[in-house]
C-alpha cells in the first residue's frame, strides 16, 4: 500500500505505514506460531481399546 502524505515540515509518512503493516503482520504470524505451539504441547488423549463384537 502506497500513501504518500507530507506532514508541515516535507517528511513523508509512507515509511511509518509500511512499518505499521510489517509489524501487523507480525504480530499476525506470532500470534498463529504460539497457538500452534500451544496446540502441539497438549498431551493427546489416551486411548483405550474400542470394544468389537464377537459372532457366535
């Protein structure tokens, strides 16, 4: 995205939202590496053996 605003003194904001995406993104990307992270160190569910009918 490409905004080009000069403030009184002629600096341009241009870079502040380039960095202002970069660092939503990520946030973004941590956010989703954490709660994987969080899903993988759950311990799984035991399991216990189904139980099958026999035919007479």
């Amino acid at each position: 995205m490409k905004v080009v605003r000069k403030n009184s003194a002629g600096e341009s904001r241009e870079v502040l939202l380039k960095e202002y995406f970069v660092t939503a993104s990520l946030i973004a990307l941590l956010k989703r590496v954490g709660a994987e992270a969080a899903r993988c160190a759950k311990p799984l569910p035991k399991q216990e053996p189904a139980l099958v009918r026999v035919r007479p």
